[in-house]
C-alpha cells in the first residue's frame, strides 16, 4: 500500500474510528482525535506489517483500541482517580456531549471490554470474528461480553423509561 | 426484544461525526515522517535457497537410487507389510511433505 492508498483509507476509515473512539472515551472529543492520530500514525509507520489477513478496517481498529488501552493504563498509572473524572468532567463540558449524554450514561454502566463489544457490533456494525481480531480475544468471550453489555444497557434503559414494546 | 431495545437506542444516538480538518492534520504530519515502501516479498529467494539445498543432498547422498529402490519395491508393500524398510519409509514421508510443501506454496502464492 502507497501513500496514496493510504490516503484513500483515512478517508473512509476517520469517521466510524473517531466515531468508536469517542463513544469508547465518553464523550472527550480531543481525547478520541488524538488516539485516532495516534492510531493513523502508528499504521502508516508500520503499512508494510499489513498482511491483508483482515481488512484494512479491522487492522485499523486493532491498533486504535490498542492505543486506547495504552493511554487508559498510562493515566491510571499517574492518577488512577482523577482520570474516570477527568473523562466525565470532559464529556460534560462538550456540547456533543449533552447530545448524547443518554448514550454516554448508558455506555458508563459498562466496563471497557463490555462497552468495546457493544459500540463495535451495535454502532459500528464489526462481525464478533472482526470484534475477537480487534480486541484479541476469543469469539466466545466476545459473546459473553457482548451479552453482559447488551443486559447492562438494557437495564438501563428500563430505568429511564426509554424500553419499548 | 431485549437486543431490538439496545440496537434501536445505539442507533439512535449514531452520530455523523464532521471531519473537521482531521485528514488535512492527519497528511500534513505524515509529511514529516519516514515514507512506506512496498513490502518486499522474499519467498520465491527463501523456496529457491531451501529447494537448491533439498536438491543438493539429494544428489550428495545418493538419494535417486534410493528413490528408485524404494519406488520398486513398493508394490511388495500391499502383499507383505514386513517389505517396508526404513528407506521406502522415509522415501514416502519425504515425498508426501515435499507435495504438501509445494501445494502450500502454490496455494499461497495464488492468494497474494
């Protein structure tokens, strides 16, 4: 793959990754853009690691949530309190944020590996096989994941009146 | 209904994020970095070094006639089980990995 190629990627891929990845970070808009450099970056740099086992999309997503999981132990590991506040603080500030604030309430319920299963089958509409690649994780547990979340979400949603049917 | 119920709320709050200078951002600092090069595909050198080896102890270790013994006394295999010596069955081992190893190659190959 050449620049060009890669060009074309970004294009198609930077608005379901940053969209993932904001949802991934509740909300902090700054926060996701940078992973999704971050990330765009990282994949440029290693282009010719890309075998074509998975497509281009699942390569990408692999390496943004990899450096998801990066930043997030990196803050833990400096300040393991402030950084769930520094998120939320972040997500509320935003005005994108209010918009979707039912969402971002919804997805807190959840832990990451949860919230990661759901966003990615529900919202970004990954196969669990391009779900267990992303995340290295067998399908089976992508499933259990995704069920857990799937409970979660629902629960919540039962208590703000927003179940149907 | 549980996962209609779920799939319905994500759906909902599906944002259409706007781009917002982040490719411009994105290919200004990729400027600044090493440019990709194709990967270089080095199993035809990596297949020829081995099979030139492969060939080369086949001939330095008298391996055609053992080839050919083993070949002739093949068909006593069916008629008495004791016939098969070491060399027919090395022989045989050697050629079965020998067609799975070219069939691999061949098949990996025409995928790339």
């Amino acid at each position: 793959m050449n620049r060009k190629e890669f060009e074309l990627q970004v294009q198609i891929n930077q608005e379901p990754l940053r969209r993932f990845l904001r949802n991934l970070c509740r909300g902090d808009a700054a926060l996701a853009d940078d992973i999704a450099q971050e990330a765009f970056i990282k994949a440029f740099l290693h282009l010719e690691t890309f075998g074509g086992r998975s497509t281009f999309s699942t390569w990408l997503f692999r390496i943004a949530y990899n450096c998801f999981c990066d930043t997030k132990k990196a803050a833990e590991r400096y300040s393991p309190v402030e950084v769930e506040s520094l998120i939320v603080t972040a997500s509320e500030k935003s005005d994108q944020a209010f918009d979707h604030q039912a969402l971002y309430l919804a997805l807190d319920k959840l832990n990451t590996k949860e919230r990661t299963a759901i966003l990615l089958f529900y919202m970004e509409e990954k196969s669990l096989k391009e779900i267990a690649v992303i995340t290295r994780m067998p399908v089976n547990t992508v499933k259990a994941h995704l069920s857990r979340g799937r409970l979660h979400v629902s629960e919540h949603l039962k208590v703000i009146g927003h179940e149907r049917g | 209904m549980k996962e209609d119920n779920v799939k319905a709320f994500l759906n909902s709050h599906k944002e259409t994020l706007p781009e917002n200078g982040f490719n411009a951002r994105l290919f200004n600092t990729l400027n600044y970095l090493p440019q990709p090069f194709p990967a270089k595909n080095r199993s035809p050198l990596i297949v020829g070094i081995f099979t030139g080896i492969g060939c080369l102890l086949f001939v330095l270790l008298g391996g055609y006639s053992v080839l050919l013994n083993g070949l002739s006394t093949m068909d006593r295999i069916f008629i008495d089980v004791h016939a098969i010596t070491p060399d027919i069955l090395t022989t045989c081992i050697m050629l079965a990995l020998a067609f799975v190893a070219l069939i691999r190659f061949a098949v990996r190959s025409y995928h790339c």
